[in-house]
C-alpha cells in the first residue's frame, strides 16, 4: 500500500495554481458484529479522475446544494442510492485541500453518518461502478494486497476509523472534533518519485509549491 503517491488522474501542475473547487464527501457508517463497517463505491475506471480508485461517496457543490453537507446527501443518493432523510444526522470530521502542485483540486468536508435502517448501497453504473461495506482495517489490508486501489485520503480516513469500535463512538468522537484544514503538500525525490507531506511531517514547510 503505497500512500506516498498522488492518486490516479492527480496530475502535477507546474503552471499556476488551481484554485480548488468546494466538495463535499460522506462516510456511511454500519455496524456489524466484527466492527464498524464503511461504504465504499469504485469510480469508472474509464475516469479521468481517480479512475478505478475506491472513495467514500462525494463530488463538487452545486449551486442548489445549499452547502456541503447538501452536497454530501445529494452525491450519496446519486452514486449509491442510499437516501438519507436527515441531515442534520451528518457529522462533519474533517476538511481536506487538494495539493497546490496538483492541477485538478478541491476543498472537501468529509462528513461520517450511520447507514439508514436496512440500507443496501446501489451504484449508478455509470461514475460508480461498484460498492462495497468493509471495516476500515479490512478495505486496508485489501490495498495492501493490491487489491483495492485508494487514494491517499481515503487512506487516511480508514486509518482513523479504525480505532473505532462502534458506529456511536465515530459519530461522538466526530462532534467533539475541532476541524482544521488539511492541505498536503508533493514534493519528488531524487528519483522523481512524488511523495505526500502532511502537515507537521519533516520537509512540509520547505516543500515549494512547484515539485522540485
């Protein structure tokens, strides 16, 4: 599993800075005897963007969507067919910025909400082709075996939510949660590999904005 990368479509963008787009992303959340599991769906491998790559629910704001957690629902019922009534039941969990040395970018609040009652998750067929309910660890170990590709920022989300033993203590932890903006930044080694840098890592703040 190999986190140090950018996700598939994420080009690098020597020109100026895109200015990222607002989206928004939900992590359903279902219990199950084993833990906590997530919905996953697989986008289009024909995409552009992340194609084949296994993400949480989620997409750009529209102008009708209010706000992101409007957008949140929408994209849910869109990709997965799973209507959520209430939102007010989303939890907002974190706020993510797409590197400035990519070219396509967005400003995600990822929300975490429990399944509705008897949920099944239904894809378009057409952006999502496939969709899954594993327990954070699990979809991990399945990346780690190559067997399903995530994007770093899934990654990092599953790596949380697997400290997790209920759908309740997520969802209480989430409202308890300060949000900071996370904005990662790429840098290329000596062999020009890209690797990410999170905030606080070694290199983040001399990492210029140009892979260098």
């Amino acid at each position: 599993m190999d986190v140090d990368r950018p996700g598939p479509g994420e080009e690098l963008n020597t020109g100026e800075v895109t200015v990222p787009r607002v989206a928004a992303s939900v992590i359903v959340l279902r219990d199950s005897d084993a833990g906590p599991e997530v919905l996953l769906v697989q986008r289009n491998p024909d995409a552009r963007f992340m194609g084949g790559a296994w993400v949480f629910p989620g997409g750009a704001v529209h102008d009708d969507d209010g706000d992101p957690a409007g957008t949140a629902v929408r994209e849910l019922e869109e990709e997965a067919g799973i209507r959520m009534e209430d939102r007010s039941a989303l939890v907002a969990w974190s706020r993510w910025i797409t590197p400035a040395q990519v070219k396509i970018r967005f400003d995600t609040w990822f929300y975490v909400a429990r399944a509705p009652e008897g949920a099944e998750a239904t894809v378009d067929g057409e952006e999502c082709v496939d969709a899954t309910w594993l327990r954070p660890q699990e979809a991990l170990d399945a990346s780690g075996r190559d067997e399903l590709l995530l994007v770093f920022p899934t990654i990092r989300h599953l790596q949380e939510l697997a400290m997790f033993e209920t759908v309740e203590s997520t969802l209480e932890f989430g409202s308890e949660r300060r949000i900071q903006p996370i904005e990662p930044r790429v840098v290329l080694d000596q062999g020009g590999v890209a690797r990410v840098l999170l905030p606080g890592e070694d290199g983040y703040e001399a990492a210029a904005r140009e892979p260098a």
